[in-house]
C-alpha cells in the first residue's frame, strides 16, 4: 500500500511539474503578444501612409496629365 501510495504521489508530481512548464510558457506566450500586437500597429499605420502617399501621387500625377494636355491643345490652337 506505501509503495502504491508512493507510485501515485511520484505520478502526482509528474503531472504538477508538466503543468508549472505548461503554465510558464503560457505566461512567457502572454509577454510577448504585446509586443507583436504592437508590431502590427506600427506595420498597418506604415501601410496606411504608404497607400495615402501613393494615392497623393496618382492625384498629382493626373492632374499634371491634364495640365499638360490643356497645355497642347493650346499650342495647337496657337499654331493653327
């Protein structure tokens, strides 16, 4: 009977030292979703700036399109 009780308390041990491992990269898993939460903020505002840069530059580069068009039927205007 001790030694049965032994073998259970030797079990009991096992599992209580797998689940404090357990519990510990859990905690380590916790400490590092802030920083890839944060990670993630700084990537998707670096994005949105690029895309808002982007879209500035397509405005503009349109709008010296139409300028420059405007600017060559006035210099065929004026030749004819």
């Amino acid at each position: 009977q001790l030694r049965a009780a032994e073998a259970a308390l030797a079990l009991k041990q096992e599992l209580i030292d797998r689940l404090k491992a357990e519990a510990e990269r859990q905690r380590a898993a916790l400490e590092t979703i802030p920083v890839l939460q944060a990670q993630a903020d700084i990537y998707k505002a670096d994005f949105e700036a690029e895309r808002a840069a982007r879209e500035q530059l397509h405005g503009q580069r349109e709008a010296l399109q139409e300028e420059l068009k405007q600017l060559r039927l006035r210099l065929g205007g004026d030749g004819a």
